[in-house]
C-alpha cells in the first residue's frame, strides 16, 4: 500500500470543535468564553485559535515523569507561536517503581480518563506528557478512541548511574547485583554503595527498557515528531523538541490530521518490525497490541511472530547489548534504525508530520550502537511466539535475552501458586530443583493478581547460583520488566486464573520447549489433564468492589492486550470521535 500526504483542512479557522462550546451570542456560550477569560484566554468572536490541551503526568510520586512539568513553557510556547490556545490539565501518573500491584492496573484507568478529558472539554487537539511505561500506552490508548490530533511527547531517559567507576544502566544491572547479593559475591556494603549510586537523576530508565522501548513505538507509529523519542532527559534536543512539539500539534489542528488518518495496519506491522529489531521490551507488545485493538491494527500473536522473519536485533543496547539509549540516541535514534530496516520497513506510512517515513530517514553514526541487518548483534529477531497445550493463545519470550542453550529444553516443572509461594520457598535448601528443572509461576496473570506484575523473571534458587547456574527456563503468566533478561516465558495465555493449562500443572511434570519452532507443551496424557480440569478450582478473588473488581471482570487476555473489552470499539463507526456535546450545559 502506498500512502501519500492525505490530510485535507477539516477544521477550517473559526470551525474547531471548540467551536460548539463558544460561539453565539446566548447565556451558555457567553459563560463558556467568561470561563476562558477568567484562566487567561480570551477567545475571538470567529475562535479562530485552535484550544490544545496538554495532559500532564508529572508527579512527585513518579521521579520518571516528573521531568515533564519543566517542558511545559516550551510546548506552551510553540502553541501560542503557531496560533493556538494551550490548556495544561493534569493526568494520573502511572510509576512503575512504586503501584502496587502493578501499574499496568491502571493503564485501562488512565486511558479512559484521557479519553473522557478530551471527550468532555472544548479540545481541538491534545499534547499528552508522559514517560514511565504504562503512563504512554495508557494516554495514546484514550487519545485513540477520542481520535483528536494527537502527539506524545516524553521526557527522555535518565542519566547514567556510576558504580565503581564503570556506567550502570538502569534495572538491568540491579537484576545482576540482586542475584550476586543473594548468592554473596558481593558484600551488604557493596549493595549499599549500589543503592546509593542509582540515585542519578529523573527521566526514565535508560536501557531498551519498556519506557525505551513504548516511546520509539509511538514514534513509529507517526504519533510523536520523528527523531525525538530517544533524545535523553535534560538536554537541548530535548527542550527543543518540546517546543516543535507545540507548533506541530497546531498545524495538525488545523489540518485535522487525527489518529485515525495517520495509523493504518501498516502502521502497527512497522512498530512490531521496531521493537524486534531493536530488542524491545515484551511489554511494549502487549501495549502495542491494545493500541491496535483501539484503532485499526487488530494485532495478533501470530503477526508478532511473522513479522520478525528475516529480521534480527541490530541495535546494541541493555538488555540484549551492552549500551544505553543516550548512545542509541547519538547514533540516530528511530530514523537511523529505520533506515537500516530498509525495504522491511513500510516506509510510505506516515509520520506524524504527515510526510512518509521514507523522507524522514537518518544514516547511522559509523561504529555506534545501531548495527545493520547483516552485521547484528543477534541473528534473529527478539522475540519468539510459542503455542501449544500449555498456552493455546500463545506465549512470549525475549530471545535475544535468553540463554542458547536452553533454546531446545525439556525438564520437570517445579510449580509456584503465586508470588507469596514462590519468594517462600524458592531459596528453601529442600526444594528439588536442578538446572534442567523448569520453573512455573501460577496466578499472575490481568485476572490473577489482577494487573499482571513483573514478576516472571523468577530469581534463580541460591543453591543453584552456588552451582554457578545463571539461568533456567522459567513460564509464567505474567510480565517481566523491559529490563529483565534470561529465558523466561511470559504472557502464558490463556491465565491459570481463568483455567488456562498453565494452572494444571504439578510438580514433577515434564514441559518441553522448541523456541525456534515456536512450541511449548506439556507432556501429561490427555485423560489425565481432563481429570485435573474437572478438578481445578478457580482462585478466590481478594477485590470484591472498586477498580479492581471491574478490571477483573472485563480485562482481555494478554493476547488481546490486557484492554477491557468494554474499551475496544465494535464497529468502524465507533472507531471515531463522538462529540460529546448534546445540548447546552
Ligand atoms: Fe519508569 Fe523505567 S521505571 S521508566
């Protein structure tokens, strides 16, 4: 499919949305424009001025996106420039570090509160600030449905912490040293200097960690400015792409260019090639799958799987290399990686300037971290889609963090019922594990928990890691961090909560693997596995009222994104912005 520049003036000057709010000469609009006047905008009679609202996410309580708030003058700035009316409103902040039990609880919450803010205010284009890993999906998913012109702007990465002398990036080194802590190659005051060190400054982590990984994704897609998403916290590029954020936004108004006119299926087959190329995070997958489910894509886990054939990982960054993203960034960030995909990449789909990608391309630093696709850094795409009779909708894993050797694997399982089970006894000196032993983690899944923790890089028993074993075959149903690494499973679907196979394993089964052939099963007899069906008992919900209890009741399947199927439109016509306004209020 070839897309040109499609976009025509659908809001012509004097016919924005906001339009229905404030013109006329009655009591009602008169209020609505006294409203304006009293926060400092005073609208024309023709309101001519497109309104842009900015969602902010910044919070004290999420040092990643904290950063935003010091971006606001510049993307104020821009919009005044280009002829609109900036309107700052605040928005839930998802941190990742401190919600518990996750926040991909909340990521359904925070796009339905994006989605009724711009449904419900006189907004003719939006500027969503957000940067820790749910917080950009969760905003894009509610920008989506309400189909207004949308950009994402984030704050960047954070600096890199020093231990010892040597760069540190974040999560992935703190994984290493946990496991080194707990096995004693590294003393209590050695842990302590590390803690105090990863205090480094604010933006997001800073390898090819979710947050990396969600905001190259929105890049891709064409719904943040091209080149920018990876241009580190604190920086100049930075500060200068918050103001180009704010002009463009208006000039997006102005020509209505709305989500549903940039993103087509090509769009999201192009942000799938991304993340496997650029050793993405596996929950940047799930995101990018709801994303779909919002708009046009429909992803599905077999196209995540297709999709990386012929494809490898070129870009050397932490986990699957050894860099940061401030390198990705000065070898050229998206434009760069792009350009090395070549032909692989659809580059007549758009960008959100609304010119194709293939006009917007950058040539790779000679020697950075961005590699080509004949000299990667690993031969294969990241990711592996398996199915079988332990997860008959699918399961994920990294395999460009994954040991090799246990690629092709058959051992017995070793079953936890949940988390609290397994930080109990996974260090017990009696548990019978051995490095061929496969670990299982029930119960963590969207339903289980509910929200589907990272908790499926499950720590290595200590008895083993005194055997000098740093990884095992772990599946779990739920996440791990983009930052995680080893060969661990994830994303078992169906969930043992909801009576997938995963829950009717026992110890001493035998599971076998084949990732190169996408294959994962359990090796109990037919009869046997019926018997344990009639058997299995649904888990006791814990949350009988509030967000949990409706998240429990309507989350999907992680391969359908976790989204509530309320969320999701059921006909075309539903794909599109309904205007809220019925009558004067
Ligand atoms: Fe917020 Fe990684 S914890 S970006």
């Amino acid at each position: 499919m070839t897309n040109q520049p499609k976009f025509t003036s659908q809001t012509q000057r004097g016919n924005f949305r906001s339009s229905e709010w404030f013109a006329g000469d009655d009591e009602v609009a008169l209020a609505h424009r006294v409203v304006m006047a009293s926060v400092g905008h005073e609208i024309d009679a023709q309101n001519s001025k497109p309104i842009i609202g900015i969602a902010d996410s910044s919070s004290d309580l999420n040092p990643c996106n904290l950063p935003l708030r010091d971006f606001l003058p510049a993307i104020k700035q821009g919009i005044i420039d280009a002829g609109g009316i900036p309107m700052f409103f605040p928005v839930m902040s998802l941190g990742e570090d401190l919600m518990k039990p996750s926040a991909m609880l909340y990521r359904n919450m925070l796009s339905m509160e994006v989605e009724e803010y711009l449904r419900s205010y006189p907004l003719d284009g939006v500027v969503l600030l957000a940067n820790c890993d749910k917080s950009v999906p969760g905003a894009l998913m509610g920008a989506l449905s309400a189909d207004l012109p949308t950009l994402m702007f984030t704050a960047g990465a954070r600096p890199a912490a020093l231990f010892q002398g040597r760069r540190v990036g974040t999560g992935t080194e703190l994984w290493r040293m946990w496991s080194d802590f707990r096995s004693k190659k590294i003393t209590e005051s050695e842990w302590k200097e590390f803690e105090g060190c990863l205090n480094c400054g604010l933006g997001s982590c800073n390898t090819m960690g979710t947050a990396s990984s969600v905001a190259m994704m929105v890049e891709a897609l064409g719904l943040t400015l091209p080149g920018t998403s990876t241009h580190p916290e604190n920086t100049q590029e930075r500060k200068d792409a918050a103001y180009a954020t704010g002009k463009a936004i208006v000039e997006m108004t102005f020509e209505g260019r709305t989500p549903s006119k940039i993103l087509t299926s090509g769009s999201f087959r192009n942000a799938v090639r991304v993340l496997q190329s650029c050793g993405g995070s596996t929950n940047a997958i799930i995101h990018l799958i709801a994303l779909s489910g919002r708009a046009e894509g429909n992803l599905t886990m077999d196209q995540i799987s297709s999709l990386g054939e012929g494809l490898s990982v070129i870009v050397d960054v932490e986990p699957s290399g050894r860099e940061l993203i401030q390198e990705f960034d000065i070898a050229g960030g998206l434009p760069a990686l792009i350009n090395q995909l070549g032909e692989r990449f659809e580059l007549d789909e758009l960008t959100s300037l609304g010119t194709p990608w293939r006009s917007n391309l950058a040539n790779p630093v000679s020697g950075s971290v961005i590699k080509s696709l004949d000299i990667p850094i690993y031969p294969k795409a990241a990711f592996g889609v398996l199915f079988g009779n332990l997860a008959p909708k699918g399961a994920l894993i990294k395999v460009s963090a994954a040991s090799e050797h246990l690629l092709i694997h058959s051992g017995k399982a070793i079953v936890f019922n949940g988390y609290e089970d397994m930080r109990t006894r996974i260090d017990d000196p009696e548990l019978e594990v051995s490095k061929d032993s496969v670990l299982i983690l029930k119960d963590c899944g969207p339903v289980g928990v509910p929200g589907m923790p990272e908790w499926g890089m499950i720590p290595i028993p200590k008895k083993l890691i005194a055997q000098g074993v740093t990884d095992m075959v772990r599946i779990s149903d739920a996440r791990m961090s983009g930052t995680s690494f080893g060969t661990c499973i994830l994303h078992v679907s169906p969930e043992s909560a909801v009576g997938g196979p995963l829950g009717l394993v026992e110890d001493g089964d035998m599971i076998e693997i084949d990732i190169p052939a996408g294959k994962i099963d359990l090796r109990v007899d037919e009869s046997e596995l019926e018997r344990r069906s009639r058997d299995w008992v649904a888990p006791k919900s814990a949350h009988l009222r509030g967000w949990p209890a409706l998240y429990q009741l309507h989350v999907l399947q992680s391969d359908e994104g976790c989204d509530l199927d309320f969320l999701r439109p059921t006909s075309p016509e539903m794909r599109r912005f309904v205007p809220p306004v019925v009558g004067r209020s």
